[in-house]
C-alpha cells in the first residue's frame, strides 16, 4: 500500500489522477490483498508479478517492475498514428489488455520513430546502428540489440523499438555522449535469463539513463537485456490483473500514439 500511495502522490503532483489498489466488494470468498513474498515480489495472478525498487535508496528514482511469464501472457504492440491517447483512452481502447506501457519515441505529428510491427503489419524504418528491439516471432518475445542483431526485413508478428540499449548479456552498457545528462522518468522493456518479459517504469522523477543502466545489473531481477523506451512526458504504465476491477496505472503527461500491451492467453 505504501508503494501505491506514492504512485498516487506523483499522480496528484502531475495534475493527473492515479488510480491505487482498493479492495474489491466485500463477497463471501473476498479476494486476498497482494503482498510481498520473501523475494519481495508480489503475485498478482499466475504468471504476473510487480515489485518496487529504490535504487540506492533513493525515493524519487524508484523503479516500479512487472514481471510477465510468456507462457501465461501474449505481447501486442498497438498504434495510432496522428491519434494518440493519455492512459485512460488507451484503458477504454484496449479493455482485455492486462497491462500496457508506452512504446517507441515519435514525432510531433504523432508517427512513431523506428519499426513498429502490430500483428504482423510493419509502420516506419528499422534504426540501423542504434538500439535494440521488442518483438514477438513465432509466438515468442525477446529482447535484441539492433547493433548486435541487426534486424534485416525478416517477418515479425509484433515489435516496438527505441534506444539506447541499457543491458546486454547481463552487462550495463550505455555510455553517455558527453554532455551532462538529465534525470527524467524512464519506460523500460527487458529480459530476464528465464527468459520472462519486465516492464519497467519509475512513477517520480526518474534516473539518468547512464545510472538506470549501471543499476539494472546489480539487482536481483536477473536481467539479460535492457532496452530504454520512450521517456520523460510519455513514460506510463497501467496493470489490471485478470479479474480485477481496480486497475493501478501511471499517467503520461503527453499522449502517446503506441503502446506495448500484455493479454492473459
């Protein structure tokens, strides 16, 4: 509860209003409220669990994680070019999605930068040289650097994609340009080395990219690789676990043309 009180103060210092975990209506058999295991991670239904982090104990860099079994859930990328939607369009677009977060960097126009495949139809030009992809092929998603595996036209079912890459085989390795870099809020997609799927945010005022990518390897999510998504006024997140009815979500400041989004299979 303390975690979506937080989440609630950010939403309220935004102007925006943020939902938190309620119980549901008292019934015969109430629904258990979550609560950590001794991992730290909550289970909010099979195959789906959240947990919070404070890199080096700081409150405003915290870092909210959701970790996703693919045998359990299915990833889609969604896209609305010139047409995009805050978190409450995107809830009423998408009603059977079990959570969702923002996706690739876009223009002022609305259309996204880099590839973005939704069910097999592709938008926009592969970045050649420079970040890393999301996609799903043959059913089954990964995280993958752009410059390790450069992506050459093959067929994909879904994918969203953006820079910098920030772990790749469980190494921090983005490398700052020179200028002093700026703490902003962070939307983050990466594997784990089982091979399930986290959706990263941080709900306050965020990280430098170069400390979120030094951070990500030391904890114990086990992380193989790291892409940074869209950030800073886009970054948003919303989770609604199968048969709830109180959904906890992480407003933008801007509207966002694509998500990537997590349906129960």
């Amino acid at each position: 509860m303390r975690n979506a009180c937080l989440l609630l103060m950010v939403g309220l210092l935004a102007g925006c209003t943020l939902a938190a975990w309620t119980p549901p209506p008292p019934t015969p058999t109430p629904t258990p409220v979550p609560t950590p295991d001794a991992s730290g991670w909550e289970l909010l239904a099979p195959g789906l669990e959240q947990r919070f982090y404070q890199p080096g104990g700081n409150l405003f860099g915290q870092l909210w994680a959701l970790r996703i079994d693919p045998a359990r859930y299915t990833f889609r990328a969604h896209y609305r070019p010139g047409a995009p939607l805050v978190v409450a369009g995107w809830q009423a677009e998408l009603p059977e999605a079990v959570a969702f977060v923002n996706a690739n960097f876009f223009s002022p126009d609305h259309t996204v930068l880099g590839l973005l495949v939704a069910d097999g139809v592709a938008y926009g030009a592969s970045y050649q040289g420079r970040g890393g992809t999301f996609q799903v092929q043959n059913s089954q998603p990964r995280v993958r650097s752009n410059i390790a595996e450069p992506y050459l036209g093959e067929l994909l079912e879904q994918a969203v994609q953006a820079f910098p890459m920030l772990t790749l085989d469980g190494q921090p390795i983005y490398q700052p340009a020179g200028a002093q870099e700026r703490i902003s809020r962070r939307t983050v997609v990466a594997q784990d080395r089982q091979g399930r799927i986290l959706l990263l945010v941080t709900p306050l005022a965020g990280l430098t990219l170069e400390a979120l990518s030094a951070y990500l390897p030391e904890t114990d999510m086990d992380i193989a690789h790291a892409l940074n998504l869209d950030g800073g006024g886009s970054t948003l997140m919303l989770v609604r676990p199968p048969g709830s009815t109180s959904p906890l979500s992480l407003p933008s400041f801007d509207p966002v043309p694509a998500v990537l989004a997590v349906y129960a299979r």
